[in-house]
C-alpha cells in the first residue's frame, strides 16, 4: 500500500518497507531470519520518527559496506567464551543491524533464567538504532541497557583537544512500562548524532547554534561545515563550562563498556593521537537484561512500573504540552503509522525504487 500525499511525500506500508529491506540484504547473501532482523530495526527509525537512522541509509551507509567488503554477508557470529550470565562473542563482521539485536536476545534468554544477562560483542558492524535492540529486553517484561562504540571512528574531541578521539558513542535503556508504551532512552554521548547533522545538510537546513563549533569556540549553524571540516561536534552538555565534561564522561564509558569489556576497535589509541579519524569497522557492544521478577516479585515490580510512569503522566505541565518520558511519543508515532503508513520524502521512495531494480526485488512502490 502505498499513497501520494502531495508531491514531497509518500505514504508507504510499513509492512511494505520491511519486506523490501529484508529482500535487498537477503540479495546480498544475509540468511533470512538475519535480513528480518535487520530490516526491521533499519525500518524502526522512519516507524518513530527518527528518520537520520531509517531507510535513508540504506543507499549511504549499509550497500556500500557490503560493497566494500566491510560487511561479510553469511559470517556467523561465534561464542568466545561462556559463563553463563557472561558471553563473549565476535560478530565476524555480520551485519551489526541484526547482531546487536540477537545479542540482546541471548541477553535476555540468559535473564530469563539467571535474573541478568551480559552479552558483549566485537568485531560488530553499524547497529542502527541503539533503542530498537535495548528495545526487544523491554518486551519481554525485562530491563534493557545497550552501549555501543563507533569501533575505531573518531568523532568527537576530549573538551580541550585538538583531534577527535571518540565516537558518538550511544547508549540506550528500556524498560516496560505497563500498559503504555514502554520507556525507551536512545541517545548519542554527543550532542546528536552525525546522521541528524547530514539529515539537515540533505534538506538545507541551518541546525541549531550549540550543535557545531569552531576550534575558537564559535557556534556554527551551517550543517555543511562538519564534512568540510570547519566545524567539530560537541558532547552533549556542550562546553566545558554548560557540562560537556559529563556528555564526554559518557562516551569514555560507554567505550570501557563496549570495547574495552570485548577487546573491540577502540576511538583512543596511538593512531587517534596522530590524527588518524579512522572508520566504523570493529565496532564493540555491551547488551545487558535484568529481570526484575526474578529479584521480587513480578505483581509488585508491575505496581512499581504503573505508579512510575502513571506519576510522570500525571505531572502537572509548566505550560500547554503534556509530560511524557523518553518512548513515549515514539510509541504514539509508531502505533499511527503501522495504521496509516509511513510518510516518506518522494525523493526517497524514487531511490528506493532504484535500488529495487538494482538489486532485482520487487519495488516498495505498489
């Protein structure tokens, strides 16, 4: 299903988009239940609005992996070691889209028996949206906390350095919230991610001052300015003096916690010093499950969760938006396009429909 709303924007099954995804990276050799997986959570991102890490990037970010070499299509991820509530395991560059998921899955299987499972990965791939894998914990009653470096990419400067050391870095955590849509947190340690930074560049948008800077400190609003290196990104906070020290605190643990944790590519190391900015191979991830009904039990953990969120609901607001917790609105945005579709730019759909009979499937357009 698929319908014009005017000549910018296209309303596509979601349905539809999914089955086109999973069809171009099971082309590409990725085993089906692995394409599904990945799809998926590439899909998730235009489902809830967060369009800088949806479909977009198909095209940008993950044909041109497989291209290069950089994603190894059939390569199955193996155990390194197995302590139960602990596993090691290297993705052998699969395709991250669908590792990370998988990893919190065995997180959450391991949980489902101990009460907590830890799954640490290297040799991973882009995973994508960081809330869709701490997601699948979430919707099986359990806490999900996702943690993921850029590998060996560097991004973002230490406050007072002069050569970028990390990545993005993101970070997620979800949790069920019991009969509503469930929290979700998905953040980068940076301001926002490079992905809205180049969103805004494809749509000729100025960003907002605070986002970029130049080695002087100067705020800088043209987005084109990343890429042409004239401007670097700031940690979330900002600068030293409005808290950019904890967004850089952040990213410092995410990285102990994704790379050092898995013996993955790491953001600071000699090359990095040098001036080396690297790229996203090797990339380290840590998926952790709690279940909480295994601690106390679950009538009295599902009280807990209603009275939280029904609290935060139930805020008074300071002027006329509601308060809501992180997930909440991208449930509602979720929940209206399954229903009535997903708006997608024209000019998107064309390419996808490009891809289509690059790749010889059948077109998302109906």
């Amino acid at each position: 299903m698929t319908q014009t709303v005017d000549d910018r924007t296209v309303l596509v099954a979601h349905d539809d988009l999914l089955t086109f995804v999973t069809a171009v990276f099971t082309g590409r050799g990725v085993p089906v239940h692995r394409a599904h997986r990945a799809a998926d959570a590439l899909c998730y991102g235009d489902l809830t609005g967060m369009t800088s890490h949806g479909v977009v990037n198909l095209t940008r970010l993950y044909l041109p992996l497989f291209a290069d070499g950089r994603v190894v299509a059939g390569s199955e991820p193996r155990i390194v070691s197995d302590c139960g509530a602990a596993v090691l395991m290297d993705a052998d560059r699969a395709l991250g889209l669908s590792v990370a998921g998988e990893a919190m899955d065995l997180a959450a299987d391991r949980a489902a028996i101990l009460g907590v499972g830890l799954v640490s990965v290297r040799g991973l791939t882009h995973v994508g949206c960081a809330g869709r894998h701490a997601r699948r914990a979430a919707e099986r009653g359990m806490v999900g906390i996702l943690a993921s470096n850029c590998g060996r990419q560097r991004i973002v400067r230490p406050p007072g350095g002069a050569v970028p050391m990390l990545g993005t870095n993101p970070l997620s955590v979800a949790a069920p919230a019991v009969g509503r849509h469930p929290f979700v947190l998905d953040m980068s340690t940076s301001v926002v991610p490079t992905g809205r930074i180049r969103a805004a560049q494809r749509a000729g948008h100025s960003i907002p001052a605070g986002w970029l800077c130049t080695d002087g400190g100067q705020p800088v609003t043209d987005p084109g300015a990343f890429d042409r290196g004239e401007a670097h990104l700031q940690w979330l906070g900002g600068g030293a003096q409005t808290g950019g020290f904890k967004g850089f605190g952040l990213g410092l643990a995410v990285e102990i916690l994704a790379a050092l944790v898995s013996g993955s590519g790491r953001g600071p190391d000699a090359a990095a010093v040098a001036g080396d900015r690297g790229r996203d191979d090797d990339i380290g991830l840590l998926a952790v499950a709690i279940a909480p009904d295994a601690l106390r039990d679950p009538a009295a953990v599902a009280a807990d969760a209603t009275a939280l969120f029904d609290s935060l609901i139930d805020c008074p607001p300071a002027g006329t938006d509601p308060v809501r917790y992180p997930g909440w609105l991208e449930g509602e945005r979720a929940a209206y396009r399954r229903a009535g579709g997903v708006p997608m730019p024209a000019g998107l759909v064309d390419e996808l429909d490009e891809v289509a009979r690059a790749e010889g499937v059948r077109p998302v357009v109906r």
